[in-house]
C-alpha cells in the first residue's frame, strides 16, 4: 500500500504521471485476469487490493490530511483507464471515488478525519443506499433508522451492495423515524467500518452486466450505529448528497466511456491488415471505415463533454436544481451514446465477437448498465426538461 504524502506543483505533476502510468499497467492485468474470472462472476478483490497498493484509493484524501486531493476530473481520468481492463473493477471503484471524493467537505471533523485517516491507510469504503422499497429513488429509503440511546438502530433490506467483499468501511444509508421529519427530510446517512453482526448478505450477486461487482442484497437487521457515525445534520442529508451529485454521475459517465473507448481499441485492432479469403483488407472497406469514423467522433464528443462538465460544472452555485439537471446531461448523453459505440464495434469486430470470453462480448454486456444507473434515463430527462421548461422537480403531483 502507498501511503498519500502530501503533494505540490511540479511535485504533483510527477505523481499525477505516476498514477495514470500505475492505471494503465494494472488494467492490462485487470484485462487479462478477467479473461477467466468474467464467466463466473468471481468478484475482483484481488484487483482492488492492487487499486490499494498503487496508492489508487487514497487519491481523494485531501491535501490537509496529506493526500494528493484528486479532482473530480482526475477522478474521471483514471476510471475511463481502468474501465478499459475491467468494467466491474472500474465500477467498484467508482463507488469508493465518488464517496471518498464528494466528502471532503461538509462532513463533521470527526468523521472526516475517521474516513480519510482510515482511506489513506488503506481503506476501502461502499455505498449500499438502494433499498428494496426505494429502487432508484434512495433519497426515500424503506430502511428505517430507530433512535436509540446514543444512536440508531437500522433495519431493512439493500440491493446492489457493489464491492461489499473489499469494503472495510461503508457509507450506508436509511430514513429517521422522527415524526417531524418529513421523506425524503428524513433521509440520513452513516460512516461505519464494516459491521461484525447486524448485516449480511441475503442474495450473492450474480449480474448479467458488471457480473464481477459483487453487488450483493444485504439485509440489515438490528444494526446498531453511533450517533458521531452520521455524516450529515439531521434533516439536511438530501440536499447534501443533491449537491455532490456531480461526482457520480460525471464518475459513472467515466466508467461507460471507458468502455466504449476500449471496445473502439478493439475493433481498429481486429480490423487493420485482416484478409479473408474473399477481402484483401478488412480495413478498405467503406463500411468499416465509416464505422470507424462514427465511433471516433462520438468517442471524441463524449471526451469533450465529460471534460467540460468533470472541470467547469462542479460547483452547485446557489440554484441546487439547475444544477442538479446540469450534471445529468453527460451521464445521460455517455451512458447511452456508449452502448451505440460499443454495438458498432461489435458489428465491425463481427462473429468473433459472439465467442464464449471474449473482450467486446464482455463490454457489451456492461455496458448495458449505464442508463439504469442513478439517475436513470426516465429521472434525467425529467429533470432536464423540468430544469429547462422552468419546473421545480419536487412539485407534487409530479406528472398531472
Ligand atoms: C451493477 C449495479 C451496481 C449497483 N451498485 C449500487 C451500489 O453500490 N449502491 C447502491 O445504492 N445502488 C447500486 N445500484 C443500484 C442503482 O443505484 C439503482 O438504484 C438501481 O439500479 C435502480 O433501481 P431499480 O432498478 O430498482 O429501478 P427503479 O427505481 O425501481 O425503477 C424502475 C423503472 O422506473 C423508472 N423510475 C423509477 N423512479 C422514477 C422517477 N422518480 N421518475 C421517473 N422514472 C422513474 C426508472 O427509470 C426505471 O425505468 C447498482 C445497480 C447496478 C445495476
């Protein structure tokens, strides 16, 4: 494990190149491991304590604490590279970049030096926040919070609990039973390390895409946390984690883009100086280089985009909604620009593609999950629309 030191100028230039070089060299391995790993599903443990060991999860701990204090469109960067070895280890990191990177500020000093105290060392922390009656809508969990003398106690049932394996720690979240705080105010959120007792796992993951997650159902049964575990004032927790939504949906964005970058790669390498029988050269031929040509350009607009919004829409100003429907744009448009991407790549790679392992047949499953992410195709064009046609998106009733 390489422990954050805290870095300045040319100094954070060097380690900035380190990082990246460290990314690429362990989505080789990443790639190569999942050539076995991917049809049976086996989680990539392995592959995050390598993300530990090259210093990869303690890029968010903040220069005060003596971290290299990453910004979000660093944290992009390194996702798009390691989405193009493992979808599933890139999402899993994910997770752990966008919890770590979205709560630098904010937070209570204890819990924020608990958190980035125990991430520099090493830690790995998840977010298991969709709950069995909330789905997508999280800001209005099924699971209940029960005060207790000197905290809660959390019951309820969580799915896609992606990276519990590797977690050391967990974000987790669920509703206050206070009468006087209405859903989704009732929101709350706690930091705990993994608990012993009081959660387990209910249904092992086994997904068509990202099969290598590990996003296990969890079921939370009397599990107690501290009071100083709550990471947000009581009441204001939904509005925190509106304005931090940039980080996952620009993090998710990363991810799916790395995906259609790689399967980009793969098609151009399959392609350049193939014969048949029939055709001298794969690679003179119109069709594939027009499709080429598609994937290039979309690949090169999803890059701008992501840049443009991961380094000038971070900051929620003072109109939270706008905001909010400002940073769904790229997360809708690359989620779903990608799998286009990655379908023309399959179709120039052709029937090999369909092989029992391999790569492209791997990336077009993944990449299937990206608008189901939050917020989901239906919940960012509603926003969106709602943003622009001057709509406030909590109105009730929503749609008549
Ligand atoms: C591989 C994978 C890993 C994941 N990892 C995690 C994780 O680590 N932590 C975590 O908390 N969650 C995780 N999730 C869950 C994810 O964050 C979403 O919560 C979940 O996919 C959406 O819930 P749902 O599928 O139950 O859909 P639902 O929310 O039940 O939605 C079903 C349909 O209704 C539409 N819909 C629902 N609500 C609205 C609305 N308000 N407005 C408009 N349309 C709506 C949706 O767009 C969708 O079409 C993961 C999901 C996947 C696929």
């Amino acid at each position: 494990m390489t422990t954050a030191t805290p870095v300045r100028g040319t100094e954070r230039a060097v380690r900035w190149a380190e990082l990246q070089d460290s990314a690429r060299t362990l989505a080789r391995r990443f790639e190569e491991r999942s050539q076995s790993a991917y049809g049976a599903g086996e989680f990539v443990g392995e592959n995050i304590r390598d993300l530990v060991d090259a210093g990869l999860t303690a890029i968010n701990v903040p220069a005060d604490l003596g971290g290299f204090e990453a910004t979000l469109e660093e944290n992009t960067r390194l996702l798009r590279i390691i989405a193009g070895g493992c979808g599933s280890t890139a999402f899993t990191l994910a997770i752990h970049a966008v919890l770590t990177g979205s709560m630098r500020s904010d937070l209570s000093v204890a819990v924020r030096e608990r958190m980035f105290g125990a991430v520099r060392d090493g830690a790995f922390v998840v977010g298991p926040f969709t709950d069995e009656g909330s789905g997508g809508n999280w800001v209005r969990p099924s699971t209940t919070a029960r005060r207790v003398p000197d905290g809660f106690v959390l019951d309820g049932l969580k799915h896609f609990a992606t990276g519990f394996d590797a977690a050391t720690h967990l974000v987790v979240t669920a509703g206050l039973d206070d009468a006087h705080l209405e859903p989704p105010f009732n929101l709350a959120a706690f930091f705990v390390e993994k608990p012993a007792e009081g959660i387990e796992v209910v249904a092992p993951w086994s997904g068509f895409a990202l099969p290598m997650t590990g996003s296990h159902s969890l079921k939370l049964d009397g599990l107690r946390v501290d009071a100083d575990d709550s990471v947000f004032p009581d009441g204001l927790t939904p509005l925190f984690v509106m304005a931090r939504q940039q980080w996952g949906h620009y993090c998710f964005a990363a991810v799916f883009l790395g995906l259609a970058e790689r399967a980009y790669e793969l098609a151009v390498e399959r392609t350049r100086g193939r014969a048949t029988t029939a055709v001298s050269d794969l690679a003179r031929l119109p069709g594939i280089q027009f499709a080429v040509a598609r994937m290039r350009s979309s690949i090169a607009t999803m890059d701008a985009l992501l840049t443009e919004y991961a380094t000038r829409h971070v900051d929620p100003g003072d109109d939270l909604p706008a905001f909010v429907a400002d940073t769904c744009i790229p997360k809708y448009h690359i989620t779903n620009e990608a799998e286009h991407v990655v379908a023309t790549a399959f179709e120039v790679i052709g029937g090999s593609g369909i092989r029992d392992g391999s790569r492209i047949g791997q990336i077009w499953r993944d990449v299937k999950a990206g608008p189901l992410l939050p917020f989901s195709n239906d919940m960012s064009r509603e926003f969106i629309g709602k943003a622009t046609l001057g709509i406030s998106p909590v109105e009730t009733p929503r749609w008549v």
